[in-house]
C-alpha cells in the first residue's frame, strides 16, 4: 500500500532514471493532457512531497498520486512495462522507460506553480520541512478527533496512511477511535511517526517491529485473528469504506 515511504522510495528511483536527461518519449494517456508532449525536454528534479510526486520538466511539473493501487515502474525499454490500458504515462529517456500505473492523480501542471497542489498539507514527515512541533499542534488541536482518523489526515502531518496509522495505534496503545486527546504526549506521536518512515525510505521491505523476516515485520496491520505479538490476544478488524482497521483488544484501550 502506498504510503509516504513509498512515494520517497519511487521518487528516488525515478530522480536515478530520469534526472539530468532529455525525454525522447512522453506519451500521456488523459484524455485532458494528451496532447502535451515534452519530448526534447530536461528532467530537472524528482521530488516527494508526502504521498505525491512531482517530475519537473522544462516549464512542466508532472504531478501524480499513487492513491490505493498506484505505482511507477522503471524498466528498459527493451522490457517495457505490460499493463496496457492501466498505463496513464510513459517517459523515455534513452534505454530507459517510467510507466505510470493506475495512478490515482495525474496532471500536467506550471512548474512555478506546482507547489500549490500540496500547498494543504502538513509537515512533511519525509521531507526538508518537517517540523515535529508543528505536526504535534496540529495533532492536538481538535481533541474529540478519533486518533486514527487524525493521523489520516495529511494537514495534519503528510506521510501517514494505512498500515502506519494502525501500527502508531498499536505502539502507543490507543484503540484507532480513541480520542486524539488521549494520547498524552503528541510530540512523542508525531517524533515516532517520523521515525517509523524515515526507517523504511529506503527499504521494499517495510518493517514497524523491527524484524524484516517475512510475517514478522509488522505489529497489528494485515494479521486478523492471529496472535498479538506481545500478548497472544487475536487481533481483531473492522472495514469502514475503504479503510480496514486491526488492533489487539488487550494491549489496546
């Protein structure tokens, strides 16, 4: 699932693929950006900025979302991705293709004014601006919040989606609908956030306990009916739309 260490790890292959070299394909497949072409054009960076993307390129800035099933796949061009319509965007530079993939956002927009798709969000818990006081405020400033509806909410901090907002509930023994103002020290909260994906930025295997052997990595998230790790209670779950919840019953209040 696409979280905020994902998308710094994707920008990251994507700055080695692409940055410093000129597009000898671009192939957008948007009906509202089709026609744009910025072939002859320079990468010029790759950034993150929480769970969105930006490639600027001469005057443009693709800016994309991975949303829940999103991703981008850097291949040779002698290998090239095969998901067919669920393409939106091919990039080549030389021997080398980005294909977008079940992107959930997708535009073409000015560069000198790309910041303000994300110009809502927090601090960013991977990026220069983070600031764990700010994120901290902002975690507290609507008390009767449920917790893990708060730590969902990138204003508050960017970066945060699914499996770490349940395993933050876990680790700070909070139940997902507990009240945000029962977590007595918020800094601590936003500073363990931090931690946990600054940890995993680099890594395709993600991992909150420590542990990166395969069923053992994370604490709550994924793991229905089977033992807790701490207590040996059954994790238990529950789907609200398209979030799925997991917490130990014991270990958590």
């Amino acid at each position: 699932m696409p979280e905020g260490d994902t998308v710094f790890h994707t920008a990251a292959k994507l700055r080695e693929a692409l940055q410093g070299k000129a597009l000898t394909r671009c192939d957008v497949r948007v009906p509202r950006y089709a026609t744009v072409d910025l072939t002859g054009e320079r990468v010029d960076e790759v950034v993150s900025r929480g769970k969105h993307l930006f490639i600027r390129v001469g005057r443009a800035s693709i800016h994309s979302h991975l949303k829940m099933d999103g991703s981008w796949w850097v291949t040779s061009i002698d290998r090239p991705s095969h998901a067919g319509h669920r393409i939106r965007i091919i990039l080549e530079a030389g021997d080398v293709q980005a294909a977008g993939i079940d992107l959930g956002v997708l535009e073409i927009l000015e560069r000198a004014d790309d910041e303000d798709a994300v110009a809502h969000l927090g601090p960013d818990l991977l990026g220069p601006d983070w600031d764990p006081h700010i994120a901290a405020a902002n975690l507290a400033a609507d008390p009767d919040r449920p917790l893990a509806e708060t730590l969902l909410d990138q204003r508050v901090m960017a970066g945060v989606g699914n499996v770490y907002c349940n395993e933050l509930c876990f680790l700070f023994g909070r139940l997902p609908t507990t009240p945000v103002g029962a977590v007595k020290d918020p800094l601590r909260l936003a500073q363990r956030a931090r931690d946990m994906l600054w940890l995993n930025r680099s890594r395709s295997n993600r991992t909150t306990t420590g542990d990166t052997r395969r069923g053992r990595q994370l604490w709550v998230y994924g793991r229905s009916a089977e033992p807790c790790r701490r207590c040996g209670t059954a994790i238990e779950t529950d789907r609200t739309g398209d979030r799925v919840t997991f917490w130990c019953p014991n270990c958590q209040t």
